[in-house]
C-alpha cells in the first residue's frame, strides 16, 4: 500500500495544504481567543529574521525606533473620521478596567496614525523638528470575520512608520523610498520574492490618505498577495492633531504625514510563494537553519566529524545544526528538514566518510549528489548564494507565465482564474470594476507603462493589475 502524503497536495487544495504546512513544519498554532495565533520557535527564528533585515533598513533611511501604548482613547479615532469609519468594523473595545467601567472606553490598537498624531503635535515646534522620522514594531488588534495564521488572524506582529515633514513633496519622497528601497528591496533580496510595486485605487486606498502604495506578490495558487503598504496621509492627521510647526520665515504651517508597514502576513507570502507539495522552501538568507548535517548512521566516529564539520560551517559564517538522533528512523528526520525547508541537508554516513564525502541534498531542487569534505564549507558558502538567486528566479519565472496582457475585461476575468492579468486603467469603467468585483477580481495596483509606481489615479494609460487576492 502507497504511503499517504505528508501534506495535501496544492494541486488538490491549496488551503488545506497551507493549513497542512503550517502546522506540521511547526511554524504556529490557533491562539485561544478567536482569531488569535501562537507563533512556534521555528517560525518566530524565520520572523526574527525577518525583522532584522527589514529594520535595518528602515534605520537607514534616518527612522528612529520608540514604542507606544497599545490602548488608545476611543475619542482619538474618532476624531479623523474617515480613519475610523475604515477600521470601525474591526475595533476591539475595553470597557472595563480594576473592576470599574471606564470613563472613555479604550480602543486595542488597529494602528497608530492617532496617537502618534498626539504625541507628534506635542514634539513639533519648529521647521528644525522635521522631519521626524518614527517606527516601532508591535502588536495590532483587528477583528477579522474569516482568520487565517499568518494570513489575517485578530492578533498579529508588524512593524509601523510614522513620520512628519514640512511639505508634500518630503513626505511624498519619504514614503516612496520607504516602499522601494525598504519593502521592495527586502522582499526580493532576503524573500526572494518578486513584487510589483503600484499605486492603489481610492477604492482600495489606506482609511484616511491621500495616496497608498503597495508591493503586491503572486503565491503559488496565481492569487495575491498584498505584502506591504506606505501611505501619504496629506495633512488630514495633522489637521485634526493639530501637528503644526513655524517655517524658517516665522509662519505657521502645518506638516504632511505619512505611515507605512509590514507584518506577520509575509510569513504567509513566504510559505505560499514558495512553498510546495514536500512543505517550505525558505531563502537562505531568512533561513534560521542553512544547512542541517544529518547523521545517517552512528559509528566509525561519524558523529564526531558531523560537528566538526558543522563548526567548520559556523566558522564560515554558515547556520547550522546538527542531526544525530539516530535512535529515529532517517526516513522521518529527512522529511522533517524538508517540510521545514532548510536549504541544504548534507548526509553523513560511515560510507560516506570513508570515501572522505557527504551527500549533498538541495531543498529547492529535486535529486541529490555526493561532495568531498574536503573545502566543503566554502562551498556551501558559494550553494546558498545559488539558492538564493534560483528561488528569485523561479518565482519571477512562475509570475510573469502566469501574467497575461489583456485589453478586456472579459480577457481580464479569464486570466484571474490563473494569474495576473494586466489591462489599461482606462479600459476599466465603473461597469468593469463592478464585474470584477462581482468575480472576486479586484485591483491590485496601478503602475506606469514603464512598470513603476502610477501617479495618479486617473490617468488612463496607467497598466491596472487585476487578479484574485488574500
């Protein structure tokens, strides 16, 4: 009798088969309130990760770390109302605090445009206050009807920006670097995964500004995946907070903001983007575990060269560990570093260390092949680097096959079932949107002919991307 697969196939039920990955290559759990996750070790090593190379970039760009409270004076949101109208639906509200009913109830943070609002009227006086560049990571509330892990769950991990600057066009500038040299280029350096970077429709536009960016990303389903926003807020918080300051000619002014984040969700995209029927394929350089060297069998003092040889991998700047529980089957261990997607397993066996070499198995490729020991770690070194840039390829290569140029929205519905379909803004009238949106097809984001970000919303030879999504 067929052994039965670990995981469901994708081609079979590509939800359950993420449901499937999750949970078996231990990355998280359902929290238990509603809607509510628990991150695992192994999940949370890929995060920390994650949080590293994405805020040292946001460092780069002059944004300064703090931490704010996470219960915000409902009258705060209230006060912009096109913010709260946005997220009104997805409030969590404390109305009872020491055993008391609170004078004002207080609001589980879905954001923080509000009382960074707050706080930056009160740190603001002068045009040598800007700009002031903040950030903190954190913890958000949003009531989600249909949680997924990682995905959209009531609790989730992300970091928020929030700046002020003297004019539109600083502000403008800053968000479009954030997006670009921050988001986009973590995603493709250290995701290895290609996104496209537009201008969402008002319609799909962040509550409360004037102009919302986005990296869109396709998963292995053809559906999107929305990774990543940056907002201009225009002055829309700075009126309402009063987030004001003096010009160099002694006039009042008030600043241009802008926010912008990422989250737990590009755990998602990672699993989904790259994922495939065996479970994870992580990209070396988010990879908590590089390489795992797995003990075949113990005896003839190969557990002792195993360690050798992962300190040597250490040494060169390599993650590794070691697999020597040889009292469980290899067959098992095997599957468990493949459904967590370490990219290189090296076996090693007393055969294998007589003839002085380790089999050599890439995750991100089918097969395996045998490797002196000798000089071993500097060619792994070299291998990850490969992997690397083969995943980002891959995944470029699957998105533009499933990308299709239309000029329908008949040719745009049918090429949503698959992928991608990219159409002129102008050919999409009100009756086209209302038909996408009646098939589950929105606009993922509008992009100039040249492929950078749109800048406007209305320019008709602006290339709308349209497709299903997360």
């Amino acid at each position: 009798m067929a052994k039965p697969p670990v995981l469901t196939p994708q081609a079979d039920d590509f939800p359950r088969w993420y449901q499937d990955v999750v949970a078996k290559a231990e990355l998280g759990d359902n929290g238990p309130a509603r809607g509510t996750q628990v991150i695992r070790p192994y999940g949370f090593a890929i995060w920390e990760r994650m949080v590293a190379a994405v805020d040292e970039r946001i460092k780069l760009t002059g944004a300064e770390n703090v931490s704010f409270p996470s219960l915000i004076p409902q009258s705060y949101l209230t006060r912009e109302a096109e913010h709260v109208e946005g997220f009104a639906p997805e409030l969590a509200v404390v109305t009872m605090g020491g055993g008391k009913e609170l004078e004002e109830p207080l609001v589980v943070r879905p954001t923080s445009e509000t009382i960074f609002g707050e706080y930056m009227a009160k740190w603001v006086d002068s045009w040598r206050d800007l700009p002031l560049l903040l950030n903190q990571w954190c913890n958000i509330v949003r009531w989600e009807l249909r949680p997924r892990l990682f995905l959209r769950s009531s609790e989730f991990l992300w970091q928020e920006g929030h700046t002020a600057h003297v004019d539109q066009r600083d502000a403008a500038a800053y968000a479009y670097t954030i997006l670009r040299d921050v988001y986009e280029d973590f995603m493709v350096k250290e995701l290895a995964i290609p996104v496209l970077v537009g201008r969402k429709t008002p319609d799909e536009r962040f509550p409360g500004a004037i102009n919302t960016t986005t990296c869109e990303a396709m998963m292995g389903d053809g559906k999107a995946l929305q990774m990543g926003t940056s907002h201009e807020l225009g002055q829309n918080f700075a009126k309402v907070f009063d987030i004001a300051y003096q010009d160099a000619e002694g006039t009042q002014q008030l600043a241009w903001t802008t926010s912008w984040g990422v989250s737990t969700r590009m755990m998602g995209g990672l699993i989904m983007a790259h994922g495939d029927d065996a479970g994870l394929r992580v990209p070396p350089r988010v990879a908590p575990i590089q390489v795992v060297v797995l003990v075949v069998r113990d005896g003839d003092g190969v557990a002792e060269r195993a360690q050798l040889l992962a300190e040597a991998l250490r040494t060169a700047g390599v993650r590794v560990t070691v697999d020597a529980r040889t009292d469980v089957g290899f067959g098992r261990r095997a599957t468990t570093w493949e459904l967590k997607g370490v990219p290189v397993r090296l076996e090693l066996g007393p055969r294998d260390l007589a003839d002085e070499q380790a089999t050599l198995v890439r995750r991100d490729q089918q097969g395996k092949g045998t490797v002196p020991l000798s000089g071993l770690p500097e060619r792994v070194v070299a291998l990850l680097d490969e992997i690397q840039d083969a995943m980002l390829a891959t995944a470029r290569q699957v998105r533009d096959d499933r990308t299709v140029e239309v000029a329908t929205v008949d040719e745009a519905l049918e090429a949503a079932r698959t992928g991608f379909a990219r159409i002129p803004w102008g050919a999409l009238d009100d009756d086209g949107l209302a038909r996408l949106k009646a098939d589950a097809v929105t606009v993922r984001c509008l992009q100039s002919p040249e492929g950078d970000v749109a800048t406007s919303d209305d320019d008709p030879e602006s290339i709308a991307t349209v497709a299903r999504s997360y």
